[in-house]
C-alpha cells in the first residue's frame, strides 16, 4: 500500500493498535498467543481509539 502510494505521488499511513497482554518475551517462546486476542474493556477502548484516529486523519487528509 506505501509502496503504490509513493509511486503514485499519494500519502498512505497506517494505525495499530495492539491487543495482547503478553509480554514480547513469552510471544517470543510461543509465537500462537499472537492469535490470541484480549476481550478486555481496555482492549475495546484501544481498538475503537484506533479506528477513530483512522476516521479522523482520513476526514483531515481529505481537506488538504
């Protein structure tokens, strides 16, 4: 997506967000509990903050 942007002279961006509460060591040893998503309500918050900042550099994009 970056790639075909660049070449077309267009901006693409991308935003994340993360739902795992296991530590980066442990996903290390067992890779599967990257599969393994939290159904906390904090993970909720983060994804729907995720998509809002999507939404909103998408509205401010738009008007450049």
């Amino acid at each position: 997506m970056f790639l075909i942007a660049a070449l077309r002279g267009l901006r693409a961006g991308a935003v994340l967000a993360v739902n795992t509460t296991e530590p980066l060591d442990e996903i290390a040893k067992r890779p599967e509990l990257v599969y393994e998503l939290i159904q906390s309500p904090q993970a909720k918050e983060g994804v729907d903050r995720a998509i809002q900042v999507a939404l909103d550099a998408a509205v401010a994009l738009a008007s450049l």
